[in-house]
C-alpha cells in the first residue's frame, strides 16, 4: 500500500486517484453490477409487500405494519421466506457499496454532471441512498436472524429520547424539515418525469407512467412521515412519530380514509413495479 504524506499535496492528490481507481475497478466488475441490480428487484418486492399491507389495512383484512419491517414481517413468515430475506441482505448491501463507489466517483446519470453544484448533488444523493440500501440491508439481516424489530416502535422511541431535551427537539423538526423536502423532491422528481435521466436506452410510455405515479406516491408518503414527527413535537406525543407505518394509518383514519388509503398503498405498489424496471435499465 503506498505511503501518503498529509503535508503533501501531490500525495493527497495521488492517494485520492488509487481510491478513485479503485473504486472505478469495483465499478466496472459486471458480477458486482448485476448483484447490485438485484438490490432494485428487492426493494420492488419491499415496496409491493407495503403497499399490500395498506391495502389490507384499508379493507380490515388483518393486521401488520405498512413499512419495511412489516414487509420483511409478512416475507419471513412465508415458505422459503428466510433464505429470501438472506438473499436481500446481500443485494442491498451491494446497491448500497454500488452507491459509494458512485457518491467517490460522481454520476453520469445526469446530463448536466460537468457543472459543480450538479456533481455535488449527485454525491450528496449517491450517499444518502447508500445510507437507505444499508438500513434495507441491516433490517433485513434482523429478520433473516429472527430478531428483527418493529421500524415504527423504533422511530417513536428515538423520537421519545430526543424530545427529551430542547436541542433534541429541533434537531427533530429539522430533520422533519429535511425529510419533508426529500418527500418533495420525490414528488417533483416524478411529475416532471426527470427520473428518465436515471434510464438508459429507449423508454416505453408504461415505464413513464409506472415512475411518474411511484415517484409522486412515494413522495407523499415520505412527506407525510416528516409531517407526523412535527406533529409530535408540537404536540408532545412521541407516539404519533411512528414512521411510514403511522402516516399510512393516520391517511386512513381521515374522512375517506378507506379510499386514501387504498389509492396510496396502489401508488406504493406502481413505484415497486417501477423498481423492476430500475432493475434492468437504471444507469450505472
């Protein structure tokens, strides 16, 4: 392994490029891309099994948590359900890896990636979805192990611990804040169709629809989740922060809320049948 000098530029420079061409060969290996694929396939079948559960749930057809633990949940409990949920940690760690390399690297998937604020962007979402494959991937091991726990009883009680204090409180609403303009994005991202930046080669108009509905559903859930912690806060009632499985729940207790929910739980549904087509034609 060669020697860096943190006093030398040239070797910081250098040192900078073998982690980069190391992470270019990573990049490159055919076998790691198609196991990092696979990471869409899982998180398809993830978002199909939420948007079940909601379904479900709207039409009093049993129990469950409509989020990803609930997901792995219903997974685990069916037939060959273990070795499912072990294939998914390996897929998820390997988008997860993939989105490293790419957040080191920066992306092509966008036509405007030579500009700064574009590569910075780019490096900043590349992480942040590393971040989200690898919580797929740990959630996954949990169950896969038979110790999986509840995403909504952890996120009421992290928000329990925070509001705590006041500085856990606005660390709170900011993060609130933050997920609110990531449901946003999702949102904007999905009704003016700039997903198709993410795809290569020709794309069908059932694709188009398929991530423009996905894309605006899953934004309007995730802002929802953000709403909710606000809500908390306000209102002191950490139990009301109960993650995806909360918001859900909380669209069906509304007026119409049969209807809502169903209609959600179908847009969940499109942006996992969306995800297979991530599978076979995403940039990478």
């Amino acid at each position: 392994m060669p020697h860096t000098n943190p006093d030398d530029p040239n070797s910081a420079s250098t040192g900078y490029n073998n982690s980069s061409s190391t992470a270019g060969q990573v990049a490159q290996n055919s076998i790691f891309e198609r196991i990092a694929r696979a990471g869409f396939v899982g998180s398809g079948i993830v978002h199909l099994i939420i948007g079940y559960i909601a379904i479900r749930l709207a039409l009093g057809g049993g129990g469950g948590t409509a989020d990803q633990s609930g997901a792995m949940t219903e997974l685990a409990n069916k037939p060959g359900g273990g070795l499912a949920l072990w294939i998914g940690v390996v897929v998820f760690a390997a988008m997860g890896l993939w989105r490293v390399v790419e957040g080191v690297l920066g992306s092509s998937s966008r036509p405007d990636a030579n500009k700064k604020l574009s590569r910075i962007f780019d490096r900043i979402k590349a992480f942040s979805l590393a971040a989200v494959y690898f919580a797929f991937a740990f959630t996954s091991w949990g169950f896969a192990r038979g110790i999986g726990k509840s995403s909504s009883s952890q996120s009421t009680g992290i928000t329990a611990r925070l509001m705590q204090s006041g500085v856990g409180s606005v660390a709170l609403v900011v993060g609130a804040l933050v997920i609110v303009a990531i449901g946003g994005y999702h949102v904007y991202k999905g009704a003016s169709q700039n997903f198709l930046d993410d795809l290569e080669g020709p794309t069908s108009d059932l694709v188009r629809r398929l991530g423009t509905v996905g894309y605006i559903a899953k934004g309007l859930a995730i802002a929802a989740v953000g709403v909710l912690v606000i809500v908390a806060v306000i209102q002191s009632a950490p139990d009301k922060s109960s993650g995806l499985d909360g918001a859900l729940k909380t669209l069906g207790a509304q007026p119409y809320g049969v209807a809502l929910l169903v209609a959600a739980g179908l847009g969940i549904i499109t942006y996992g049948l969306y995800s297979f087509a991530m599978a076979r034609s995403a940039k990478m």
